[in-house]
C-alpha cells in the first residue's frame, strides 16, 4: 500500500472508532452544566 492509502485507511478506522464512541453516550437528563459535568465524572471513572 501507498502512504496515502494508508493514512486514509487509518482515517476511517479512527472515524468509526469514534462514531461508535459517540454513538454510546448517554443524553443528559436536563440541559445544564450541571447534568452533563455529572455525566462526566461518572463516565470518566
């Protein structure tokens, strides 16, 4: 493989890891800075 090949290749492997990371967040009760720092903290540890 070329090196531009690859560094689209691993583009869209980063991509879908990604996707995939944010797709299995969790939407915040309410719309506060409050609710989502709480998610946070909670997600982090």
């Amino acid at each position: 493989m070329g090196k531009e090949r690859l560094m689209a290749f691993t583009d869209a492997v980063l991509a879908i890891i990604m996707t995939i990371l944010v797709l299995e967040l969790e939407k915040p009760e309410a719309a506060t800075l409050e609710s989502v720092l709480s998610m946070w903290i909670t997600t982090a540890v």
